[in-house]
C-alpha cells in the first residue's frame, strides 16, 4: 500500500495482506517471537528478544495507513532512500 501510495500517486489494488500468524508460526517451530501492537510495547520486546539465544521475532503492528521509512524505490541504490514522507 505504501508503494502505491507514494509510487503510483494512491491507485491502490489489492493490497491488503492476510498471512500466517507469524508469532505463532515461529511457536511451532521453538523460535522464540513476540508482537508488538502500541508504540509503548515496542522497547520491552526488543529488549527479550535480544535475550534469544538465537532466532528471534518480532510482529509489529501497525495501522495500515502508517507509512514506515526509510524505504528503497525501485531501480534506486541506497543513496536515493526515502527517508521520510513525501511533501
């Protein structure tokens, strides 16, 4: 969506992804994940999963209509990273 948004000047298709619970997925396989739904979250789970020992997840949410940079365009080297909203 985010592409779409600042690529393709908001023409937006199918782009809602559901997907596998990917907490519970690295549960399945001893990979120790968490998830991570509020801002105030965030710093107490980076925190256990530098604990792990190896592997490790962790699920942010976020709104689907929050925007995450830095972000690489197509066809671009690093130089050339979004590093914020377009004004």
């Amino acid at each position: 969506r985010q592409w779409q948004e600042i690529i393709y000047d908001e023409n937006y298709h199918s782009a809602e992804l559901l997907g596998p619970d990917l907490v519970r997925l690295c549960e399945a396989y001893g990979i120790p994940a968490w998830r991570a739904t509020r801002p105030e979250e965030v710093a107490g789970v980076i925190a256990e999963a530098r604990k792990a020992p190896g592997p490790a997840l962790i699920d942010f949410q976020l709104d689907e209509a929050q925007n995450v940079y830095p972000m690489m365009l197509p066809g671009k080297g690093l130089s050339d990273m979004v590093e914020g909203a377009p004004e």
